[in-house]
C-alpha cells in the first residue's frame, strides 16, 4: 500500500542538522565527525563509535541520552528504541508526523552512519562455532539503516566508509544538504549492505546444523528460496572472450592468493577452480601433481618425489601442458619447479613454496604463481550456474577420501576380483575421472594417468581418444586400469579397454546391459568394481 503522504518535500533538499553515528568499523569515522561537526551538525552516537569521537575532541549526544534509556544486556539493546526510529522514519512536512514528535519530545534524524558486526569476518577464523555466529549478529544496525535507507526523501544511510568523503563534500558544497539522487543512491547501498548480511546469516545457519540434526524431510537439503548477495570482488578485463564483459563476486581470499603476475581472467579462475577441486582429492596423499587445460586433467601423478610425479603427469600428454596449470599438494621444491618451468606454465599453484621456489618462478613475469589459502573441501556452498529462465543449484560432489572407508557399497561382479595393485589404480584413476568432463575415461597405472579422453558424446570415443593420446606418448597400456565416470552402456567399451591392455576397471554400474557388460569382462579376464555412484562433470 502506498501512503500517498510519504513523497518527496517540494523544494529545496532537507538540510542535514542531526546524524547518528554508530559503527563498528571505524575507519575515517573521526574525520567525518569533524566535518559533519564544522557544518554544525549535532553528532548523536553510541558506545565505542561516541568514545572515539570524543577522544578526537568532538562533542557527542549519547544514544541513552536521546532515548532516555541507559544500553542493556552488555550492549544487545542501545539503538532499538522509538526516539531513534521515530527520528528516522518522521516525514518532513507531514502534519500528523510533526504532530506525534512534539507530543512525545522527539527529534527528527537526517543522516546515519552505520556499519554491522563482522559477521563473515568472525566465522573464517579458526575454531568459530554456532556462539561465535550469535555474538556477531547485529540486531540495531540493520535497523537502523534500513529506515534511514526506508526514508531516503529526507535522511541519508551511509553504510561504507570509503562513501564518507564524498558526502561530506557534497555536504560542503550544498549548504548542509545530499541531493535526492544521493540519497536514493546511498540507500541502494545501504539494502545491499544489509541484504548481503542477512543472506550470510541465514547460509551459516541452513549450512551448519547440529551434528545430529536431520533435515525436516528427507530430501530436504536444499532452500526454498535461493538468495545471493555476494560483494564483487574484482572487476575482470572480460568474461570468457574479450566481447563479454565478467567480474568476480564472493571471498577468493579465504582459498587462494595469487603471489605473483598478472590480474587473474575469467578464464583463469575457472580453471583455477578446477585445479583446487581435483587436488584437494589428494590432501593426504603422498607428493601429487595434476596437470589442467580448459579445467580438464591432461595429466596426473601420485610418486615418491613431487617431481617424479610432476614428470608422471606430463608424460601424459606433452602437447597439452603447454600454457595449462599445475598444481600440487605439498610445498614445491625447487627440482619440481625447475622441471614446470621447462615450458610456458600460466599458473602454478601450491600450498607453500620452500626457500628460494617463489623467487625463481617470480622471474618470469608472464606466469602466475598462486598459494592456496584454504582447501576447496571447506567450500560448502551449493554449486550454482545459470540456465534460461533461472538457476540449477545442487549440492556439491563430495571429495572422495582414500582408504576403505570411502569405498563402502563397492561391489565386485565380475568372477575375478581386482589385485591390491589394481585396486590402488582403480581408487586413484576413480578420483580422477570425477574432476574429467562427461563422457569420462581414465587409463592409469602405477597412480598416473595414461591416457584420459574427455567431453566425448560417446563413451567409446572417449575411451579410444584416451588411447590414441597415450600411444602418441609412447605409454605402454598393458596391465593398465580404467575409469568411466558413468556405467558402460554397451561391452563395446569395455571390450575396447581390453584390447588395449587394460586388466581391470571401475564404473558405477546400473545399465540395463550390465549383465553383458560384465560376461564381457569376465572373457576378457578383466576384473571390475561397481561403485554405485556415477560422477558427471557437464
């Protein structure tokens, strides 16, 4: 319902004469003070934001002042009070509101500066739990900008420090007064400010249940309704081609930090993305190197040195590598990086670098070196992409952790079951197929990857392309393993594995033709694992 009353005052802009401020960051807070204060501007204010104006000589009106009520419960309540919101939400002009001000000794408001607790800030750090989350939920900041943001015809919500001196400015130049497109501008910001706030409340809470809650139904893991309000965090040259414009929204800092080149492209951060989901498969495993192009593996290693593994996964495919990522799952020694650097590598990533690596690969300028920051295992967000018409949310594909635990529901269909040898390729070349566009096939041995074929509409182009690729590298298929991230809907795959020397594979079953899947399999003497799980990567 629209008040027909609550419009714009007809001439000139309202005066500023009275500003709450109330901020936990105060940054230039003080200096903003002073010029709202040289302007004549009476500063209303609250507990440790009124402290640090007055140590900066400025004289301060108490919130508890204003209210006539002191702040309780340690501070929980100050600023929730209706000669603050009554200050705020008054409209200028308006009989009735003019009426009820002087009848109760209320004053109108005109600016709040107001920034929140540091909600997100606090749950990144270590140990933080559900008290962690309540104590940095801020109740009378949201409030407040919100009917300040609410009345933007007359009161100016600055909820952003780096806002402070361009309203000052304007507050210099205009006799007092912020023009209405300032108003409604800041506003905007403020909504923003308090939308993305709330979203990251209400993400921690549907996120993290009581370890032994249950979801209401089953099923039940997902929103009703999907918010997102997330800060951009950086403006991108262009998106995936220089005609579409693209920027970064959310934290990146809190997984990764690029040490060294060049501002990171779309195109980088997604392979990069890519890069930080496949490795953190191997966290705990021995020394590992993975080799990507366009997010796909061209090559992956597990060995005894990071460069054994580094010249495992290369050996893969030696063209590909070529301007691709490596990434790794220990500090890089100087060996490993002395091999990558053999060839154009546009990033490298580790989790730490040993006296002297990160100086050597700064020598270059074209590469980008990045650490990661924290693994992509603790991103549990829901992975999201757009669709026409809306968005397509899912959970995310867990990490598959090595060891028999992570290998309940595996079944063996075949008459010959996998040897200890080939049951630790199976396990490796499965992890790897997971992170392989669909249609996924893995060749393996020895925990490296002999051939991978990826993003065929086929499955048996796949596998034959996966083939084809490590002949031209002159790998040896025999005795080798496969993983298809889907069931073989035909023996015509599996058949083809054999003839090129495969002996044992991993799939997750269920076609209608697994029985002649597996009579193939077992002609051939191959044995097989079914997982019970697939793993599409589209």
């Amino acid at each position: 319902m629209v008040d027909p009353d609550d419009t714009p005052s007809p001439g000139a802009p309202p005066r500023v004469r009275r500003a709450l401020l109330s901020v936990y960051d105060k940054t230039g807070v003080a200096d903003f003070a002073q010029r709202l204060d040289a302007l004549d501007v009476e500063l209303i204010s609250t507990g440790g934001t009124a402290e640090t104006l007055r140590e900066a000589g400025l004289d301060v009106t108490d919130v508890a002042e204003l209210t006539g009520f002191p702040e309780v419960l340690g501070g929980r309540v100050k600023s929730v009070h209706s000669a603050v919101h009554a200050g705020l939400l008054a409209r200028r002009g308006h009989e009735g509101d003019a009426d009820d001000l002087d009848a109760h000794g209320l004053v109108p408001i005109d600016l709040v500066a107001c920034n929140l607790y540091p909600f997100e800030e606090a749950l990144s750090q270590s140990g933080a739990d559900d008290a962690t989350a309540t104590a940095n939920i801020d109740i009378g900041g949201p409030a407040m900008l919100r009917a300040a943001a609410k009345n933007f015809f007359r009161v100016a919500a600055v909820c952003d420090p780096a806002s402070y001196d361009a309203v000052a400015a304007e507050l210099e130049e205009n006799e007092s007064a912020l023009s209405s497109a300032t108003r409604r501008r800041l506003a905007g910001e403020a909504f923003a400010h308090t939308a993305r706030y709330d979203r990251a409340i209400a993400g921690y809470f549907s996120e993290a249940p009581e370890p032994d809650a249950a979801p209401e139904k089953e099923g039940d893991v997902l929103p009703e309704t999907l918010s997102l309000s997330l800060p951009r965090a950086a403006a991108l040259r262009y998106g995936e081609n220089p005609h579409q414009a693209g920027a970064l929204y959310g934290n990146p800092s809190r997984h990764f930090e690029k040490l060294h080149g060049k501002t990171l492209s779309y195109n980088n951060l997604n392979d990069l993305s890519a890069a930080l989901h496949l490795i953190d498969e191997f966290r705990d495993d021995e020394p590992t190197c993975a080799i990507l192009k366009h997010t796909n593996p061209t090559g992956m290693a597990v060995a005894p040195t990071l460069e054994a593994a580094y010249q495992r996964a290369f050996s893969t495919d030696r063209q590909s590598p070529f301007g691709g990522i490596v990434v790794v799952n220990r500090p890089l020694d100087r060996a490993t990086a002395e091999a990558i650097d053999r060839i154009f590598t546009e990033i490298i990533i580790a989790p730490a670098f040993e006296e002297g690596v990160l100086g050597f690969l700064q020598e270059k300028e074209r590469r980008r070196v990045v650490r990661i920051e924290q693994a992509a295992r603790t991103d549990r967000r829901p992975d999201v992409r757009s669709v026409v018409g809306g968005l397509l949310v899912q959970e995310r594909d867990p990490v598959l952790l090595p060891g028999h635990a992570a290998r309940s529901g595996w079944e063996v269909p075949t008459e010959r079951a996998p040897s200890e040898r080939e049951e630790r390729d199976l396990a490796f070349a499965w992890r790897v197929a997971k992170h392989v566009k669909s249609n996924a096939i893995v060749y393996a041995q020895g925990q490296a990857t002999l051939g991978i074929g990826a993003g065929q509409m086929s499955r048996l182009d796949a596998s034959e392309l996966a083939v084809r690729k490590g002949q031209k590298a002159e790998l040896d298929f025999e005795g080798a393993v496969i993983a298809s991230d889907a069931f073989f809907p035909f023996a015509d795959g599996l058949e083809a594995a054999a003839r090129a020397g495969a002996t044992a594979a991993i799939q997750p079953g269920g076609s209608i033709r697994d029985e002649e899947v597996v009579s193939a399999a077992d002609e051939a003497g191959v044995a097989m694992i079914c997982t019970g799980h697939r793993h599409f990567r589209h």
